[in-house]
C-alpha cells in the first residue's frame, strides 16, 4: 500500500516538473493556426517568448476595457476593443522586438496606427511626446513624431491570430527600432503630451530614454 501511495507522489511530482516543457493545450491551439512564415520570412511562435512583465501576466476582461486616449488633445476618446477596431483600419508589418536580457522575437503584427487614433482627437501644436499606461502599471513613452512617421502599430493580433491573454491581449505597442522595454503590453492609455523628459517604468531605472535599438541601453 505505501508503495503504491509512494509511486504516485513519484509520478506526480516526474509530470509536474515536465509540464514546464510541454505546450499547454491552449498554446497548442495556438500553436496550430497562427502563421510561420510570411512573404518569405520565418516568424517565431506566439507561444515561445519568456514571460517577464513587472507583475506577471494581465487578465484583461474586455466588458470593462476602454481604450482611453487624452491629455493635449481637442477631443478624448474612450473606446471599446470592437470600437478601436472597427474606427480604424488594420495594418500588418513583420518586425523583431529585442529584449535587454538578450533574447528577440520575431512576429508578424497587426492592428490599427497611432497616427490614425490621433488624427481623431486632434493633437495640440504643443503636444511632443506620447505616454503609454498599461494595466499592470507599466508605463514607457515615445516622441511623437517619431510615432507618427515610423507608422507605429498598436497590435492586437500576432502571426494573424488575436493575442493570447498572457501577451499583452488587447493591445500591444509594436515598437520598431527600439529596445523590448518601449512595447508596452496590456495598453490602457495613451496621453499626448509636452513633457519630453517624461521617463516610464524602465526609463526612470535607468534604461535609457530614446530606448534605441542601435544605442546601448544604458543612459
Ligand atoms: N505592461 C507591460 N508591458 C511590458 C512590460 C511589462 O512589464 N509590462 N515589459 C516590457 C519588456 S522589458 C519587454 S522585453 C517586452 C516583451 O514583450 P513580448 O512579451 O511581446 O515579447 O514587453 C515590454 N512591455
Ligand atoms: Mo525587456
């Protein structure tokens, strides 16, 4: 009888530790529409990317999500998931995100342009800086100009498909040409703003401010 009971905790506790390894039947399914490739380019798994969020992975419950868009503008927005997507039209674009820990990704992204969004609410001529909040706390900023001609997507799909939960799900800021740390995950708001100097999450530890990609990240 011990035995028994014995080799069952030995079972349990061999499954357990292998689980890490093993796609979950939610990532398989995933694993199983999104794209790979994409005119010619090899893309990487919406699964495989390590999970390093200041807080740990965002539930997002859509009902209560609003997508608030203010400061030096002539007119807020507070838009729904369904609202920002059927306001403004999708684009597509692969780009690699590099993380300051040493690892990237490669992803083809999707979703409207923050230069669409902010011909809607009409951008002050004081406004030169764009700060982005996040549901977890996280916040990052970006110049404004540079957000409007580098076309910055704000996704919500990945490889074609939505975005898995633990991702960023709704929207995620797709940050070309700078450092992981400016992709803002789980966005909530994006204010226009005067403050250059303004310094989000990372920045204000250290990272540097322009977050670019062919700079160190250093200060
Ligand atoms: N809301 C939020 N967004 C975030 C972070 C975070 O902690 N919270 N971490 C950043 C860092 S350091 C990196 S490298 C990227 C990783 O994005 P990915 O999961 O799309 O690869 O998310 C960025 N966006
Ligand atoms: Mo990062």
């Amino acid at each position: 009888m011990k035995r028994v009971v014995l080799g069952f905790l030995l079972a349990a506790l061999i499954s357990g530790l292998f689980t890490g390894c093993v796609a979950s039947p939610e990532q398989q399914q995933l694993q199983a529409v999104e794209v790979r490739d994409y005119q010619g380019q090899r893309l990487d798994s919406v699964t495989g990317f390590r999970e390093n969020s200041i807080a740990g992975p965002q539930k997002v419950d859509l009902a209560n999500y609003r997508l608030e868009v203010n400061g030096l503008v002539t007119q807020t927005l507070s838009l729904t998931y369904d609202q920002v997507l059927s306001q403004f039209p999708s684009f597509k674009k692969v780009v690699t995100l590099h993380c300051v820990e040493g690892w990237d990704a490669t992803v083809l992204w999707e979703g409207p342009r923050l230069k669409d969004i902010f011909q809607q609410v009409g951008v002050m001529p004081e406004a030169n800086t764009v700060i982005f909040t996040a549901v977890d706390g996280y916040t990052t900023s970006l110049p404004l100009e540079f957000v409007k001609r580098r076309d910055l997507l704000l996704a919500n799909k990945m490889n074609q498909i939505q975005f898995p939960g633990d991702r960023g799900f709704p929207f995620e800021l797709v940050a070309e040409d700078k450092w992981g740390y400016k992709w803002i995950r789980w966005v909530k708001a994006i204010e226009l703003s005067a403050n250059a100097d303004y310094k989000g999450y990372w920045e204000s530890r250290g990272y540097s401010n322009s977050g670019d990609l062919d700079q160190s990240y250093f200060r």
